[in-house]
C-alpha cells in the first residue's frame, strides 16, 4: 500500500483524542469521527480536519476502524458491519481481541499511559501494546504503530488484561494515596507540595532501581511504635485505618 | 557567631549520611560520628574527615549535636547529657519535640524525602521541617537549614506527624503498589519497565494538576465489568483482592 491508510476513530474521550491527533500529525488522513455526542465527536474532529457523525452507518468508506470507547460499550460497536477488507481494531487492556471475532482483520492497539484533556503526552516514549488475528492485520497494525511511538510491545489478550490490572495498582491506586495524603495535609493546614519531592523522588527510585529494593519507611523496618502511633492519628478514619493495617501487612509478608 | 558551628552527627544511617554530606559540603566542620556498630561510624567518618566512635561519652564538645537514628532509639540518646550551651537536634518525622525536654536548646530538622544509599538527592530541593523549643534554637536551626536546602517551613510537632503520616501513604505505600505490579507483570512474562512511563506520568500529574482531579481507571468511571474481570484474575490472591477492593471503594467515594 503506497498511500497513508485513512483512519476513522470511534469515541472521542481522552484515548481517542491523543490517538487521533498523533496518527494526524504522523500524516495519516483520518476519514471520519464518530461519537454517540455529537458535540465530543466536533471537538475532536475540529482538531484532526475530519467530518463526524453521531452513527455508525453514517461512517465513510476507510482502511482502518479504531475503536476507543469505554470496555462496555465496544462489543456494541464491534457488531457494526465494517467494510470486509478494512483493519478493524480497539484501544482497551481490558477487552480480549475476540470480541471483534467477526471481522477478519482484528487488532488491538493499547497505548499504556493515563492521558488527561489537558496534557499532552509524549507519544514517542508511550509502550503501545500490539496483539492481531492473523499476520496480514499484525503487519498494518505495527506499521501504523510504529509511526506514533518507538516502544511497541506484541503482547497476547491475556498478558494485557494483566498489564492492565498491574497499571490499575501502579497508577490509579497509587493516585488515590497521594490524594488520601492530600486530605491528610489539608486538614492539619499543611500544603501537598511538601510532599511534591517525595513523590517524584519514589517514583525515580522505583523506576531506576526496582520497587522492591526501593521501599523505605516504619513497615519495612518493622517498626511498630510508629506503626501505631500512625493507626491512633486515624482513630477517626476507619477506612483509613484498615487501609494503613493492609497496606503494611503486605510491605512486612514482601520482605520475609 | 562569626566561625562555623561543629556539629556531631548520632547515627549512621541514611538520614545521617545524606545530612552529614550535606553540612559537610556547605562548609561546617563535622566534629565527630557516633554509631552502634563502629564499622558504620566509620564508613561515614570517612566520608566527612571526621573521627568516630561507638560511645556518646566519647563525644568531642561541640555547637550541634544530630541525633538521626531510628525512632525507637531517640529517647535513649536523648538521655546523654550533652553540654548545656549546644543544640541538640534530631531528624523524625514520626517524634515530637518534646523527646529532647532535658535540653534547653533542642529543635528538630525532618528532611521530608526517601533517601537510599546508592543515590544522592539534590538537598536544595528537600523540604525541611524545622521546630525548635525557644527563640534562640529556632534562629540557629534555621541558618543551618538554609545552609543545606532553599526549600524551609516550620512545622509544629503535630504537623510533622501528620507530614508523616502523609509520606508513608504518598511514598511507602505507593511504592508497595509499584511493587505488586511487578509481581504480577513477572508472573506473566511481562517487564515491569512497561509500566514506568505510566509511573513517571501519574506522579507529574498528581504535582502538576493534583491528585484528586487527575484520577482515572475502572474505578472512577464506576466501571463495575472490567474491576469484576480484575478481581477474576487475582481469585487466588486473596490479600491482593482486599486491596483491591478497598480502594476501588474508596475511590468511588471519593467522587460522591
């Protein structure tokens, strides 16, 4: 194929808004946006020089149908009938490839990375996770991969509802205990930007040296005065209390 | 006090070392190194061309004296009569002020980061937590902080144990999480370093943009399917489970 596949994206959210915007500036026309809103499926059109529609038979003739909407409603989508010869794929680490069974060129493209409306990402470092029904689809898909990042990875359906459960720990969790601190901070009027070094600082370690090497802190030194000084500074929070005993429990049982 | 105060640094762990270095290199004398294993005095003397021992009654008179060691330990090296005109500091977050009483000028300097051995951190950067029991302590507390970092608050004995507090959810905690992830992406062929622009992103964002605003994953879009399918996978984790499911839950509440 000499000339750029043209592209249309289903979804408008933030994964479809950061892949549709990379594949445009990487030259590929994108064909069409589609989104059940008709005003998320402009915004996004607007910035990739794209018609949009709000349905599905509405959608023009493309090489390429990329899927980017929340895991419950892909199936439904799955089920439209795409042009037989185009390459058909979705965006989620939590949906198997089978669910896009009836179109014989399936795929999976899962960028791992958090993307927020407002930030841009750099897409070049972002792990895209491949997976593809046969060797003809596999071959487009790392083609057009590979022209927004330079960190592919061929994983199979299993491995990625794996990495994704692993990215739920490592980032959703982990956001929500900076922001548990946050609350912490707050309510004894001190400022979450005391703990902005601290933050970055674990997250280097971590990266640099392996988590498990890294950890640091009154569990792993098995030091309960601390411990329990912590669990009566909560005494009002019960959640917060069951959380610390869990959390710290599970840093003691690693290092035995 | 025109010439740079001596200062005696009681402990030889992390803390110790990273400060020490750090008063070192700004220019103040370090007068002595004192720690329980004589190996680890000696290997930070070294370090900062000072002399050690493993006895505080060997202790050479100086201006400041650094009680850095761990938690549980402060009370007792706090009993040593140190002489009556010095300032006797130590470094805890989890301690308050009040362990160092029998002496009239005592303060505490918290440097609120993870410090590992291999590494060194840029201490400019370190937030530094400072109290000190009378107006005098505090005015030299504060000009040997602002020796070593730009980055001083005053921080009252309850503060910092909250800051504590704070740190190990930020910190240890979401270290821990880095650490499961690791586990599971092992066990499934996969390598933790597809994780680590993810990481190094939901840290930024939690600085950048704050961590309650830039949550995202199953939970917050109270996606039950895919964290139904994710408890699935860890059927024979029963602990990862728990946590799981304790903080998917707090994490929809926080939303409501």
């Amino acid at each position: 194929m000499s000339r750029r596949p043209r592209i249309v994206f289903i979804g408008a959210g933030n994964v479809a808004t950061h892949l549709a915007q990379a594949f445009y500036r990487a030259g590929y026309p994108i064909a069409a946006v589609c989104s059940r809103t008709r005003a998320s499926a402009g915004t996004l059109a607007e910035k990739v020089k794209a018609p949009f529609t709000n349905r599905l038979h509405e959608l023009p003739a493309a090489d390429v149908y990329i899927i980017a909407v929340n895991d419950d409603a892909i199936a439904r989508v799955a089920r439209h009938p795409f042009p037989a010869q185009a390459l058909v794929l979705h965006t989620s680490g939590g949906t198997g490839l089978d669910v896009l069974k009836q179109h014989s060129k399936r795929g999976v493209l899962y960028p791992l990375q958090t993307f927020s409306r407002a930030h841009s990402v750099d897409m070049k470092q972002v792990p895209f996770c491949i997976e593809a029904g046969s060797p003809q689809a596999l071959s487009l898909l790392r083609r057009l991969a590979l022209s927004v990042s330079g960190n592919i990875h061929r994983v199979s359906s299993q491995q990625r509802q794996v990495l994704h459960l692993a990215a739920v720990f490592a980032c959703n969790f982990s956001n929500h205990l900076y922001a548990i601190a946050d609350e912490l901070l707050s309510a004894s009027k001190l400022p979450f930007r005391l703990l902005e070094p601290l933050i970055a600082e674990t997250a280097r370690k971590a990266i640099e040296e392996g988590p498990a090497r890294s950890q640091t802190g009154p569990a792993i030194r098995k030091d309960h005065q601390v411990m329990k000084k912590h669990l009566q500074l909560l005494s009002n929070k019960k959640e917060l209390q069951r959380l610390y005993r869990l959390m710290s429990r599970s840093i003691m049982e690693q290092r035995a």
